[in-house]
C-alpha cells in the first residue's frame, strides 16, 4: 500500500510542484517511508512509499525509463515477477534487485495498452507517455488497490489514491452527488455501480479497466473480465482438490513477500484458518518466523464467539496469536477519524472490528496482513446447483443435496427445499401478483428513503436501469457465481479495507481474489462446490491435512449481527437517538425520518437485525454529512 497521484492538464497551464506536493501531504498516512514528485509542463506524477516487500526497500518513485519519454507512479504488488522477468530485458540482473515498478515500466515499453494483461496482483499505476501525449492509466482485477479521479474535458484530469488528495486542487468540486446517497440507502442498488462516489464528478476507475487520456478526450475499455462460458473438466474429484490446493497455495505464497513481520487475521472459519495453515506451512518451509494471527473474541456474546475454532488452529502450533475483545467495543468510536480516512459515508458495519484488528497488528509491526474476506463468494457454496436439479427433474440427486444440507448445517430440509430450490423458479411476475394478493407489493427501493428525494433525483429511472440486471433469475449456478463476484459490492469492500488499513500502515492482502483462483473456482462443474450436502466442497477436501478437521469439515458460522445490534445500544445510544430523534435536520431531504424512527423503535424493543442495520446507515450518513459540511 502506498500513495499515487498525478494531474494533466489540457488548457496550457502547466503542472506547479507546489500542487503535488499539496497532494503528497495529503497522502502522508499512506506512505511515510519516502516521497517523490516530476512534472514537466502540462503532466505531473507524485508517490508517496510504504515499504512492505524486499523489493519496494530499493524503489523509488515516480520512475522513468532508460529514454525518459514514459513516467510511472505506481501503488503495486506484482506476482508473476519470475514470468515477467523472463519475458523482458532486465541483462541478467538478479531478481532480487529488480522492482515490481520496474516491471510495470518494461512491460508497457514492450506491450503497450495491452500490459495489463500481462500482470498479476494488485495495482494501480499512471504512465505518462511523452511520445504519445497520453496519460495511460490501470487498476488490477478485483479493485484491491484504489483509484480516484476527476476529467473535465478541454481543462483537466487528477487522479489519486484517496478522494482527499484530488480535493487539494481547487478546480476539483466539492459537491455531494445525491445519487450515490441514494445508492448507499437502498442495499440492491449498491452492488450495481463500480464507478460512483459520493462526490459528483469524481469517479473510481472500475476494476479490471484501463484509462487512457490525452488532448482528444478520454477513453475507458476493460483488459479483463470473468469468463461465465468457460468449464473445467478433470478425471476425479481428487485431481479438483489437487489444483484447487496448488492455486490457493500460489495465491498465499506471492503474497508472503514481505520485509515485515507477517500477520493473519483469523476468525476460526474455513477462508482465514485455510490462509493461516499454509502461510504457516509456507514460512516453516523456508525458515521464515512465525505467522502473527489476529483474531476477534467474544466474552459477552457467545454467540458470535468462534474460539474452540480458532483454538483448534493455534493448537498446530507455529502461529503467534493476538486476541481483540470485539463485544466491548463501541460501532460508533473513533468515527470521525474512520470518516476522514473513508473520504465517505461507508457501508461497513462490522469496520470498527477490523478497525480494532488493523490496530492490533500494527502495535506488533505488521505490514502484511492476510485477510480471507469473501472466500464464500470465490469458491461458491454452491447453493445456486439445487434450483438446477430441479429444471433438470434431477429429483433424486436433488433431494441428496436438500437431505445433506439438513444434516450438516442442523437447517430443515423443507425449508432448504422451498427456500432454495423451488422458489428460484417462481417467475418474477407470478411472485409480483402473489405478493400484491398478500397485500405485501413489493417496494421499488428502501422504504428507508424519502419519497420526494426519489422523485426529485428521478430514482425509478435508475432502477429500471440497474435493478433489473442485479435481481433477474439467473438460469445456472455458473451465471449465479459469476454474478456474485462480478457485483459493484466487492471492490467497494476492498476499497473500505485499503482506506482502514492505511490509517495504521497496513498493506491487507486478500488471497481469494486471486485472478487465477477467481477463474479456476468460477469454471468448477457445480458438483465440485456442492457435494453430498457439503458446501464449498473441493475448498473442504483440498484443505485435508492441513486445517483441523473441526474447521475443514464444521457445518455452522457465527452470526456476527447481534455484536452491531448490541453495540449501538450499549455503546451509542446517546449518538443514535440523538441524531434520529432530536435531531434529524441532516438527513430529512434523504430519509424518510418516520420509517427510520419507526425501526429505531423496534430494533430499542426488539433487537431486530435488520432494524439496526437501517439505524446505523441513517445515523452514520447523518454523522458524515455533519462532519463533511457537503451539500449539492
């Protein structure tokens, strides 16, 4: 993790050092290890370093070339460097010396627009090419690295890691783009947008795209996209977990390069005890030290409290382990420093676990840290194959699954069977007609959100337009897991990690969001997700040996709502009704302030879920929009 940033301007003016620097300063937290700016005339690049791999302890940025006619600022961890190397001319200089920056640079004098498809990791990099007078910029697979940027044809384009650092400069506007509001009330429309953000005119580059920008205009296209037509076939269910394991290893390995004490979070579920396992198995190999883990536990709510998991691993022996009491922290603390990092109203409700988590690792001089978010949606439980069986009148095979789901996950079979298999296929008009007869229509959006401010901002046109994508049946489990990893949610999330992560130095590191395990897990036949009742099956057979069998093979997951649901009001309650009941002014021309008083009610009485996920989006929009100042 570190900062980039940089400016083009296309009206005459040139770039001034002074304007970097503003943005260097910015950027401080991310990168306090060395600082470097180059401008010449209409084009200026900036850096700030964080040092985390060997390699990055001899990088310096921006970089140019033999020729100087390419410049390069970069915030990237580059993993195929063994191929790279090969395939470029570096004079037989040995590898260790050879940076990933350096990498980037040949690969582009060698391939051009096309050299994003050549790397593998996680990247956000700006190339200013002298020869072409373009500006060619790219962000890795999965959005894991941040890219921000603001184009005004004719004037000016300014691109950085962070929202705050493209602020610097005046002519970037300061105004809230109320569509975004609109988007982070209504949980559907959330997953559509990748380029969106709370500020009008001010975009994320998508993940998987490249930019390209220059005096004619500016041009975005994508390098790379998810395969839904591709399958894999292989001889037997061990040669599956054979690959799938060769993969996940590769995918913990490149990410092991670290000139820091590497850490773990774990949380005892399958994705981060299987990280820590072989990042433990990897480093004992090569005489590396121990993996630090960090793990969240729960004294007062048991039922969130996944210890006799987390044991079951510490238990191997090797690891470090370092504990957060997760159940006595306040959602709401710190808040007003979350909100500077985020640059926004943040959809992460459980951040301030991982806010405690990122602290944690940084007292013990962490720098990478391993973090198995969202290994459900890479690997797939494969749920998505009973609606399947049941198209194919595959009853049999169907009522396995059903029966074996019931077992292992102590849920009713029925209701596996109504929930997941039969009512998939109800058409969407037929479901409209019968819940109109129940007298339960189904809302356009969340009733959370004003209705004048819908109409105002004509909302029912841009459902119409993203909605229908997100919630349309989708006619196998191959197009359902590609949908799930394809949705606007993911990369938003990483980007949410990166800005916490940075507040205390830290470079996250999220091996399933390994393009090559992503495509490997995406082209599985669907029995290999889902086998004989066990979700995530090729993940729980390759994971043999090496994770205790209480958590390869454990049939449950801790739910982690009642730790918000109890937090706000034993931590917060003062905020919470502060802002909803006395003082709602804020947020009223967004939210409709009586739906939201209403389950503030029902989640003080009962607790409910759901109720205080509503609360804690009203209340947190309601504390940024404060904070910020930021009108239309």
């Amino acid at each position: 993790m570190s900062a980039i940033a940089g400016v083009n301007y296309f009206d005459g003016r040139s770039v001034e050092r002074s304007d970097l620097g503003c943005m260097l300063e910015r950027a401080t937290h991310r990168g306090p290890d060395g600082a470097g700016v180059w401008n010449e005339r209409a084009a200026g690049l900036a850096h700030r370093m964080l040092w985390t791999t060997p390699e990055s302890l001899r990088e310096k940025l921006p970089l140019a070339n033999k020729t100087e006619d390419l410049i390069l600022t970069a915030d990237v961890r580059i993993d195929n460097r063994d191929e790279l190397i090969a395939a470029l001319d570096f004079n037989g200089r040995p590898k260790n010396e050879i940076t990933d920056s350096e990498l980037i640079l040949a690969s582009y004098e060698k391939w051009g627009d096309h050299c994003p498809e050549k790397l593998l990791g996680d990247f956000a990099f700006a190339i200013w090419d002298r020869r072409r007078q373009v500006l060619f910029c790219a962000r890795d697979h999965f959005g894991v690295k941040p890219f921000y940027y603001h184009y005004r044809s004719g004037r000016i384009f300014v691109f950085a890691s962070e929202i705050k650092v493209l602020l610097c400069l005046p002519e970037v506007p300061r105004r809230l783009n109320e569509v975004r509001v609109a988007d982070y009330l209504d949980s559907v429309l959330l997953l559509a947008d990748k380029s969106i953000t709370f500020y009008q005119d001010i975009l994320r580059l998508p993940p998987g795209h490249c930019l390209i920008v220059g005096d004619e205009g500016i041009r975005l296209q994508p390098y790379w996209a998810l395969d839904p037509s591709r399958e894999l076939r292989l001889g037997s269910d061990e040669e599956y977990a054979e690959a799938f394991r060769e993969l996940f290893t590769e995918a913990v390995r490149c990410r092991l390069r670290s000139a820091y004490p590497i850490g773990a979070m774990l949380s005892g579920g399958l994705d981060s005890s299987s990280i820590v396992c072989v990042a433990r198995q990897l480093l004992a190999l090569n005489g590396n030290g121990r993996v630090q883990t960090f793990s969240a536990i729960f004294d007062d709510l048991p039922q969130c409290d996944e210890r006799p998991f987390i044991d079951a691993v510490l238990a191997q022996g090797e690891l470090e382990p370092h504990f957060v009491q997760a159940d006595r922290a306040d959602p709401l603390a710190e808040l007003d420093r979350v909100f500077w990092h985020q640059d926004e109203a943040f959809y992460g409700p459980n951040l301030y676990m991982h806010w405690a988590l990122y602290r944690a690792a940084h007292e013990q001089g962490v720098r990478i840290l391993f973090d198995g978010f969202d290994g459900d949606t890479t690997v797939s439980h494969g749920i998505a194959y009973l609606p399947e069986l049941a198209r194919a009148w595959r009853w049999s095979a169907l009522a396995a699954e059903v029966l074996g789901l019931s077992r292992n996950f102590n849920v009713s079979a029925w209701r596996i069977l109504w929930h997941h298999a039969l009512q998939p296929l109800i058409p969407e008009p037929a479901r409209d007609a019968w819940r109109l007869l129940r007298g339960r229509n189904q809302p356009q959006w969340d009733p959370i959100i004003n209705p004048q401010f819908a109409q105002r901002i004509n909302l029912a046109e841009r459902v119409a337009a993203l909605k229908s994508e997100l919630v349309k049946p989708r006619r196998s489990s191959r197009e359902d897991h590609w949908s799930r990893l394809s949705n606007a949610l993911t990369s938003y999330a990483l980007e949410v990690a990166d800005k916490a992560a940075a507040a205390f130095l830290i470079s996250p590191q999220f091996p399933f969001f390994d393009k090559r395990l992503a495509e490997f897990c995406l082209a599985l036949p669907a029995e290999q997700k889902i086998r004989q009742g066990w979700t995530r099956a090729v993940m729980r057979r390759a994971m043999a040996n090496l994770l205790p069998g209480k958590v390869q093979w454990r049939g449950s997951k801790s739910n982690l709502s009642p730790m918000l649901t109890r937090g706000l009001l034993a931590h917060a309650r003062g905020i919470v009704e502060e802002v909803i009941l006395n003082n709602p002014k804020t947020i009223e021309a967004y939210v409709d302030t009586d739906v939201l008083r209403k389950a503030y009610d029902r989640y003080a009485s009962r607790g409910a879920s759901g109720d205080a996920l509503t609360v804690w989006k009203g209340v947190t929009l309601a504390l940024w929009l404060r904070q910020t100042g930021l009108t239309q």
